[in-house]
C-alpha cells in the first residue's frame, strides 16, 4: 500500500520547508530510515527520511521549491503499484503516516503520530517539557501503555541536521549582473522567520530602553590573567562576550523579574538562567543559548559559546540548541559600534545590547585618565519589567563586570 512522505515540521516554529537537494530520486529503492532529501527550514537544514520500506514516485517538489508544512512531496509504493494523482498541496490527515519523517537523535522536536488530536495522552513531565520546548504533543508518538507519550518519546524523536552549501538565492549577488539596473533575490527560510518575529516584537511589544556606561578595565586585567593561566590547550581563550554572559547570568539569578517570559494572560519568571547568544550568519541572526550560564564557570561558557557559533554558521544547530532562553545578549562591540538598541526577542522581556569597548578620558579621583569603556543598552518590555526593576538589574550587572571579584560571590 502506498504511503505519502509529507513535508514534516522539522523544527517547533517551522511553517514552511524549502527541498534544497533531493537524495533519493524518482524510481529508486528506498529503506524505513534512509535519507530523501535535506529540507531548509526556518532555523537549519535537516534531514527528511523515509518510514516505509519501497519506490519512491510522484516526486511532486523540486530542488529549491518551497512548501507548506503538511504538503504531500512524494509517495513510497510497492514495486509496479498502480498510483492515483497526488497533489502537492494535499492536506496532511490527523494521524501521521508512516512514510516521512526524521533522523532520530537527542533533542526535542515534533514528528509525525497517530495520537488523536482530541485527546492526548501524556505524562506530566512530558507536557511540561513539550510546553517548554514549543512541541506539539499531537506530533509525538507515545511509547508508554496505551500510546501515552512520556519523557523518553521526547528525547529520541529529533532530527540531526546537516550542512550543505547556502542556497544561492540566499546571497546577495557579487558582482551585480552588468546592465541590470537591480536584482530580486527570494528570501531565505532563516529571512522570513527574522521578518515575521520583528513584526511580533518591535509593534505588539512596548520596549523602553535603558543605557549604561561600564568601566572594563579590572575586567580586561582579570580576562588577560585568566587566559595566560588557561592557555591555548585548554580549549581556547575567554572573550569579553563569556564575561558579560557570565555576568548577565548572575544579575539575572539576583533579579528574578527580568528572567521573564510574557505569556498573554500570566508572567512565568524562570528559576533558571538561560542565555540567548545572538549570532550573526550569513543570511540572518540566531540565538545559540547558554543555558544555565548563572553556574557554569567562564572557561565553561567560553568553551560552548564558540562550539554553538561554529554550528550556528554551519547551519547544524539542533532545536534543543536555539529555543528556551530567558533573556538574550547581542554584541557588535566587535564591528566598532559604540552603542545600539536590540529588538527584543519574545516571549523574552529583555535584551542586553554590548558596545565596543573603547579607551575614553574619564576623572578617576580627581585626575584625567585614560580608562577602557563599554556601553550596554538593555531594551525592557514594560508589560513585564519596569523602569526602576530595568536599573536596578543593570546596575547589578555594572557592578559585576567593573568588579570581577563580585562573580564570586
């Protein structure tokens, strides 16, 4: 019997899925498992497999051509079975089929199911988890007696992402076509979802912002001691950017009301500090979080800021590995830019904004001295944080980095 291989939700906010390159072709053999092609999605590229055992026909999209999630790409038949016409477009029933999927691997992301969608059954740890982590539950095949998903269904239904060549379409041409006065270049899956959360953000979302000016000069002194007593075999260097996360982290565990989610009809003020890190790729921006930053020593945080950049540019970060922070810092210190305002990303309320760190003359008791200076803009939403809980936590945070000492504390 044939089965139909579905464009599958490969990440929790994926909505749509581009086929960048099909490994299987019209006609072949295929395996439960085997790899059909690799699908861009909002945030990476990942891996759609075959369930079923067959021939793949009725490849209905092409290399580069984008679909909704749930639209039928092609079916797996027995060998010489007589198919009808399947469009594309055809809606996906509610109880998954058993032909399309993902790699398994270990983090948390929706697959296809046969769970009713009126009724779902679940343990509560797994709901908690799939509620943190964005899945949706009717997606999960549940493992536990009678079809009741739990813990482990969650941690073993996710899909391994590969790295391909970016899209040609996702670059901005160079050199421009001679004679052509402009060019229109598609958007990019990573391009829509920076498009589409803007606009839930910077509009629905009332920022205010709040900036001050940090002295990093006992900072710079006990990051160079540090990175002369790690040295280069420990894994690399500690950045300016570990320290501030480092930093974040421990005013966050100070002031719980700026760890905060705004949830439409209640607050959730998280007990534990994750950290959004914002990384620039080629075609967008990701946030790679450090979770649990609060404890995790700066070597620690170093360590995994520069593993979560690497996977980030490569296109290989797992769902687990961008989704859950509480609060996010973004840095461009590193392209000059002396100060900025970030677009906070929801359902966080708040998102430090890091400058370069520049040499100005200040008055240091009573003389003129040359100091090295940075400056931090927090962007606050005001249905969660307000003006005086905003200061409060940047002076916290001020305080940290100007006096490293207190990190120990």
């Amino acid at each position: 019997m044939a089965t139909n291989v579905y464009m599958e939700a490969l990440s929790p906010t994926m909505e749509e899925g581009r086929v960048a390159k099909w490994h299987k072709r019209e006609g072949d053999a295929v395996k439960a498992g085997d790899t059909l092609a690799e699908v861009e999605t909002d945030k990476a590229v990942m891996d759609l497999v075959a369930r079923a055992d067959g021939v793949l026909r009725q490849v209905a999209v092409a290399e580069g051509q984008t679909v909704p999630v749930g639209s039928v790409v092609a079916v797996i038949a027995a060998p010489g079975e007589a198919l009808g016409a399947v469009p594309a477009s055809a809606p996906r029933p509610a109880t998954a089929p058993s032909g399309s999927g993902m790699r398994d691997a270990g983090s948390v992301v929706a697959v296809a199911s046969a769970v009713d969608a009126s009724r779902i059954k679940a343990s509560p740890l797994a709901k908690r988890i799939a509620k943190e982590a964005g899945v949706d539950l009717k997606l999960v095949t549940g493992s536990g007696p009678g079809g009741r998903v739990i813990k482990r269904d969650l941690e073993a239904t996710a899909p391994v992402a590969v790295t391909v060549p970016p899209h040609p379409a996702s670059r901005i041409p160079h050199p421009a076509p001679s004679g052509a006065p402009y060019e229109d270049v598609p958007l990019t899956q990573i391009r829509k979802t920076i498009a589409k959360r803007l606009a839930t953000s910077l509009g629905p979302i009332p920022h205010f912002f709040l900036t001050s000016e940090v002295d990093m000069e006992r900072a710079a002194e006990a990051r160079e001691a540090l990175n002369q007593q790690l040295g280069e075999p420990a894994g690399g260097k500690v950045s300016f950017n570990d320290i501030v996360i480092k930093a974040t982290g421990l005013a966050l565990a100070k002031h719980r009301a700026c760890n905060a989610w705004f949830q439409e009809d209640h607050i959730r003020y998280w007990n534990e500090v994750h950290i959004g890190m914002a990384v620039a790729v080629e075609d967008g921006l990701i946030t790679p979080v450090i979770r649990n930053a609060d404890v995790k020593s700066l070597a620690e945080i170093g360590r995994e800021a520069r593993a979560l950049a690497d996977k980030a540019r490569s296109r290989r970060l797992q769902p687990g590995e961008y989704t859950g922070s509480t609060v996010s810092v973004s840095n461009l210190g590193m392209f000059d830019i002396d100060q900025f305002t970030a677009v906070i990303n929801p359902p966080e309320a708040g998102i430090i904004a890091v400058g370069s760190i520049v040499q100005k003359p200040v008055v240091l008791d009573g003389r003129v001295t040359a100091r090295r200076r940075m400056r931090l803009t927090m962007s606050c939403d005001h249905r969660v944080i307000d003006g005086a809980t905003g200061a409060a936590f940047l002076r916290t945070l001020k305080q940290m980095l100007e006096n490293p000492l207190a990190m120990l504390l």
